[in-house]
DNA sequence: CGGTTATTTGACCGACTTCAACTGCAGTGG
DNA sequence: CCACTGCAGTTGAAGTCGGTCAAATAACCG
C-alpha cells in the first residue's frame, strides 16, 4: 500500500468530487484500476479505427486526444489529466474517431469496458460517475469550439491555461500556483489551432504582461485575476470539480 | 395512426439506425414522445444555467446548441436535427453550459428526464441507445473541433455542408441530393468560426465551382465527388448511422 | 563536444475581418 | 398599387491577425 497507490487515490478522489461513493463503490473503483503502463512521449495509445474495447486513466503525464487531416494539420480535441477517466462509457459506439496520445512520459491504466460495463451493472452510482465524467470532457471540448471559434490568440491561450489550472488543482498537482507544465510549444498550438510560432508570440504577451511564468518544466500563475480578465474566464463549465476559483481548490 | 406520427417514426427510425429494438422496446421509446411544442426562429429553448431537467427531440426545424461571449460574438456547437435526441441521459449534469436555440421554425417534443431514465432503468438495450446518441453528438463535435481549427474556410464550409447531408440522409429528409435549408448566412458563419461577410464570399466559391446550388430555402448538392474532394470529407465518423456516401443512405 | 530538437526573432504574405455602402426582397400600411 | 421599412445578402476597400519562410539562438542528449 505505499506511494504506489496515491495515483488511484487521485482517480478515486476525482470521482468523489462530483459523485459520492459508498465504501463498497470505492473499493469496486479501486479493484478497477489495473497496473499502470508506461508511454514516452509522443507515443500512441489508442488510434483512429480501432475497436473502443478499453477505457483509459492517466496517472502519470498528459494524455492528448488528437484528430489530423492527412497533410499534417492537427488538432488535439483535449487533454486529459491524472485522475480522468477516459472513454468511460464510450464502448457503445464501435470504433475510435479520434486518436490518444501521450504529450509527456506518462503512466495510464488501461481498463477492458467488459470490466467497466460489470461494474456500472453492479453498481447504478458508478455507472452515473463514468457518464459524469464523460460529460463533463463533452462540456470542456464545448468550451474549446468557443475558444477556437471565437477568442482571439491570446484569450484562447490564457483560457487554456485558466481551465488547466483548475483541473489541475481539482486533483491536487497545483501547488501554489504552480504545476509540471511539460508541453511542447507545437503541442499548444496544436489544441489552440494555431501555428506554432504566432503561440511563441502569444505566450510571450502574457509573459510580459507579468499573468504567467512558463518554461519547459513548470508553468506558474503569477496574476490569476488578470489570467482570467484576459481569458474572459468563467469556470461555471467545471463546477462539478468543486473549484470555484482558478487556484481554489474546495476543500 | 395518421400523418401526425411520422415525425416520431424518424426519431425512432434513427434510432433503430444504430440499435435493433424489440416490438417492447420500440413501444416504450414512442410513449416517450409528447405533444410537440413550436419554437419560432430564433427562439430560446433552453438556456445556460437553467436545470438539465429536460431531454428533447426536434421534430420539424433545425436547434442549434451554442455558447456566447457577452459581447456578442457566439459560437454554434452543434446542429440538432428532427430525428436526434438532444441530451439524452445528460442529467448526470447539474446545470446547462449552452444554450439550445431554434435556428428555424420548429416543433420539438420535450421529455423530462426523469421519464427517460425510467424507461432506462426498465430496458438496458434503450439506454445503450440513448448513450450512442449522446456519443455520436460528441463524435461530430470533435469533427467541428478539426473543422474550424484547422480547416480554411471553404473547406470548412464543404465539410459542415458533407456533414448535413449525411445526416439529412440518413433521416429521410434528403431527396435528390436537395433538402431545406433556412439557415441565415450569420448563423453558417457562427458554426464555422467565421464572420458572415467572408461566409458570404465563401458560399460563392462553392457556387461559382459547380458544387452546390443554395438560395434562402433550399441547399442542392450538384457536385457530391467535388464537394467531398474540397471539404477532405471522411464520413467515418458517421458510421453508425448506416450512410456510406453523401446522397446515399442505406436500406 | 557535435547533432538534434525546441524556442525565438525578423520580414513578408495572405486569409479573414471590419467598415461602409448598395441591392434585393418581403411585409406593411397608406 | 405603391411608397416605406427592415432585414438578409452582396460588393468593395482597407486593415489586422495570424501564417509562412528563413535563419539565429538556446536547450537537450548522447
């Protein structure tokens, strides 16, 4: 029982901030998560076509969902964090549409829906947790279609990053404002949909403007209340996370 | 029963699409259907904030689900057609994060959501298919995602109209490669990240290379293997609504 | 160190936006 | 029947945000 649990524990907890368990849920959640399985990053996961037999959670690392268009041009559809549940509940539908990939060196447990769909069955409250955390990617991807649409470069970025700072402190990784940031500039972009180099310029203007501290390890909030002003931000989309302020976790 | 049953004829016929349903099951899900309300266009059916206590079924007209950003510019997210059930089981969530708004005149039908998870919890099979609804909406949307993240605009265009076709197809309402089609040219722009004036400029290329005939009421497909080569259209997505090919549903 | 990859900078270009005016059409009321 | 109104669509010109190309620096990696 040592260190080696705290990921599950992160999952579990995650789940308890919008669903509450009994003892015998939890334990049901916890038997769930198998020995976790390392990618490098860039490495696939899961691909365009194949069979939706398994369910995914990050423990470790980023995991982006990602569509591309043959000549290159990529968009990465979300990122999922430790503590998410990926494709809970998707095995309805047959195949993959879109692909997961790791964007850092990540740990993720790979969970077969035959075991998803007998616990869900046992039980009703689990099956409402997976569908929760399901929708709740649904309402985030949402919010990106308006971040793409309609924010300019700079709104969209310091969204972004407001609602990853949310996030992350839901599942404890955001201490003082500050958490791992380990994102490639061009993977960025690719969630933003734009080029690489007009994001270098982007992040440089909240960089000047005094809003974040970002190298390649670690991204730090140093204005919170200017990072949302600039984003327009409002986390109502996230309430079930129990965060109501970015950097604030309930609790 | 008369022609007043044929909208809930395509609602159910969608379903059986993608879920086979015994005579029981099929029963249940048309007692689930009431009266229809009508909506004028540009009508507000549903708000952000309000309770999600409510699932609905267009049955005439087109809903759009959209998000706004308080100083007017607004994103269309999705499309809802006569036929699809519109947040289905999505009462796991508290509260709405958009808003569903009548794009043309419509008659919808209004389900509490209670009465749909009763008719869940009684047949497993039906809240599969609830479930496929609810995932194929977020399939599509991961597309529109791609579509205006990485697509110019003609593709974009191309791609939405593909798309449309499809779906129209697949509910019977496209004979002939033609169907109705009311949208203004602000609320296309609104689905595609783009300001009308270039929309306009947009719609003309696609008219001007053969592709597509559109007045105020009626889109006609003229070039199906052009339109597709513009927009890079992969129907993948769709599968499970048993179409192959634009203009081409099957059975 | 050398080789590679990521970030940064500069100059230029183009897709799309904005602003403004004009057209066409349907509805309304005189 | 026809002005009058209002809205959607169309056109033109000018501006901007963001993209592309190219090259320089900086960080990583064996």
């Amino acid at each position: 029982m040592g260190s080696a649990h705290i990921p599950v524990d992160r999952f579990t907890a995650k789940i308890r901030r919008h669903t509450p368990l009994s003892a015998e849920e939890q334990e049901a959640l916890v038997k769930l998560v198998s020995r976790p399985v390392f990618y490098p990053s860039g490495a696939t996961i899961a691909d365009v076509g194949d069979l939706l037999d398994i369910a995914t959670i990050p423990l470790e690392g980023l995991i982006g969902r990602s569509k591309s268009l043959g000549d290159g041009r990529r968009q990465i559809l979300a990122v999922l964090l430790p503590g998410d549940f990926v494709d809970a509940q998707a095995s309805v539908m047959r195949h993959r549409t879109d692909s997961l990939e790791a964007l850092d060196d990540s740990k993720v447990a790979i969970i077969p829906q035959s075991r998803i769909e007998a616990v869900a069955a046992a039980f009703p409250r689990l099956r409402e947790a997976f569908l929760r955390e399901a929708f709740l990617e649904t309402a985030i991807t949402r919010e990106w279609v308006l971040n793409i649409g309609r924010r300019t470069a700079v709104e969209g970025l310091a969204h972004l990053l407001c609602e990853l700072t949310v996030r992350m402190d839901a599942v404890g990784l955001c201490r003082d404002g500050r958490y791992p940031f380990r994102w490639r500039q061009q993977q960025l972009a690719d969630a933003l949909g734009l080029s690489a180099i007009h994001l270098n310029r982007v992040i440089q203007e909240l960089r000047r403007s005094g809003c974040i501290r970002l190298d390649r390890e670690t991204l730090e909030i140093l204005d919170r209340d200017r990072l949302c002003a600039v984003a327009g931000f409002d986390g109502t989309y996230l309430e079930i996370l129990g965060v109501d302020r970015v950097g604030e976790a309930a609790e």
